[in-house]
C-alpha cells in the first residue's frame, strides 16, 4: 500500500495543490492475481494493467477501447521511484470489461470484487466471515489490526512527505534546468556579451569578472585562457575583419565560447554567487 496517487482536476490543479491524496485502499492476492483497489470506497478505482492481468488480456489499451469515456480516467502515479501517468478503469469501468471478457475467471473477479466493495462500504474493511468473527471474540487480534492500520497511515504519511520533498526540490532545480536546457539547445558559439546579458551583465563587466576569478587574461587585445583551463574545448578564436582609426583595414583575433565553455562558467560563476536572472527569485 505504498502508492499515492495525485489527481489533477479540470482546472488542471494537482492533488498536491488541492492537498487530496488518494491511497491504495485495500491491497491482496485474490483468485491468484494482484488486487488492489484504488481512490476511496465510494469512487474506486482500478489499474487498466492489473484488470488486463486478471482477465489475461494482452493489451489493456485495446481493452479500454471498449468502455465508455466516463468509465476510464488518467491518473498520475506518485511512488518513492518517481511518477508516471497510468489508465485507471472506475467501478463501472471495471465491471464492464469483465462482463466483456470470455474469460471464466472473469465472472469470478466480478463476483469477488462486488463482495469485496459490499464489505468494505459496511464494515470500513474488507473482512471475511471467519475475520469478523475472530474480531468479536479475540481481543488481541483486533488490537494486531488496530497496529496494522496505525503502520499504514504512518507509511503513508512518510510517504506524503517525501512526495513533497521531492516536488520541491524539483521545483528548486527547475530554473536551473531551464538556464542549461536554453544552453544544451544552442549548438553554436556565443560572444562574452551574449553570456553576460544573461547575467545581467555587461560584457566588459563579465571579462572583468573572470579576470579576476583566474579564469582567463589578456594579451594584444584578446581575452586568452589560463593555462589550467585551456585547451578544454571552452573558447574558440575567430578572425574578424576590422578598420584602424586611420581607415586602415586590418584583421583582428576575438574570443567566443562553446556551450562545453558556457556550462563551465555557469558552473564556476554559480559557486562565487553569480546566477543567470532566469533563476532569481
């Protein structure tokens, strides 16, 4: 029972946002296959994948084909591993694909699911005739329960926290990620200039800066690596025609970097305090 599942409504809010996780509400082995039921006891749900497995489906999205669209909704499935979106048949849903089914364990499932739901809706549990009766005269065995249940909400509630740990720390990397997407998309070679803007920056106050971290110098008018970060792949020199004060035309050497040069500031500059304006608050 450790699977939470966060649905996002028609105004396209998460369970997160509207602070409503639904749990895995009963869990077991029923007729030799995996059973669980989802959401609560009044709107279940159930894995298309599973119901595919009872029936030995091969395929459970030509299954879904052959229920109504009310009858099956999407759902995004949180666990410790991360999170994915799944086919979900509701109770009617559900019902209808194992009325389709030729399969004989089919009309098994149905009658099993029904007094399955039928218990839990009367007694809050799915307990069988002899569990019920063993609750009535065993008071340990329903303290055992009592410990079991308190387990479960305690797992889930460690589970709830991490989910939201992991959301924000996603959300702490997400301007990150964009700033570096931005920079793995341009394959070309970029100017000091077009980097400092996105810094905020003039480009003779960015070549100041990394003057002064140690991180190149310059020599007959070009900004030249040091030698501890050379020969990396992080700049390439271009030749570009330029005019003397005298209108002499002469040539000039200049500095680009490569995207491999643009992460590596990005890297450096980050660690001093300098970030890209995308991710400031």
């Amino acid at each position: 029972m450790d699977n939470l599942i966060n649905i996002k409504n028609e105004d396209g809010k998460s369970a997160a946002e509207e602070k409503k996780q639904l749990v895995v509400i009963d869990e077991r082995e029923l007729l030799g296959k995996q059973f669980r039921i989802y959401g609560d006891v009044e709107n279940p749900l159930f894995l298309a994948k599973e119901v595919a497995e009872w029936i030995e489906h091969s395929n459970s999205r030509m299954m879904l084909q052959g229920v109504d669209e009310d009858e099956k909704v999407v759902r995004n499935v949180y666990t410790l591993g991360g999170n994915q979106e799944q086919w979900f048949l509701t109770e009617d849903g559900m019902y209808e694909v194992l009325m389709q089914s030729r399969k004989p364990i089919a009309k098994q499932f149905k009658k099993e699911v029904k007094n399955i739901l039928r218990t839990i809706r009367k007694h809050g549990a799915y307990m069988t005739d002899a569990t019920i009766e063993k609750t009535l005269t065993d008071p340990d065995f329903i303290i055992g329960l009592a410990t079991e249940l308190k387990k479960e909400r305690q797992r889930a509630k460690e589970l709830e926290l991490t989910t939201k740990k992991q959301e924000q720390i996603i959300g702490e990397l997400k301007p990150s990620a964009d700033y570096t997407d931005r920079i793995l998309k341009n394959r070309g070679l970029v100017t000091i200039t077009q980097i400092a803007k996105d810094y905020g920056m003039s480009g003779t106050a960015m070549n100041k800066l990394l003057n002064e971290l140690k991180i190149q110098y310059k020599q007959s008018d070009q900004w030249l690596l040091y030698r501890n970060h050379s020969g990396k792949g992080y700049t390439h020199s271009e030749t570009i025609d330029i005019t003397r004060s005298d209108g002499r035309p002469d040539i000039s050497m200049i500095t680009k970097w490569t995207q491999k040069g643009r992460l590596f500031l990005y890297e450096v500059l980050k660690a001093e305090g300098y970030v890209p304006t995308i991710e400031r608050n």
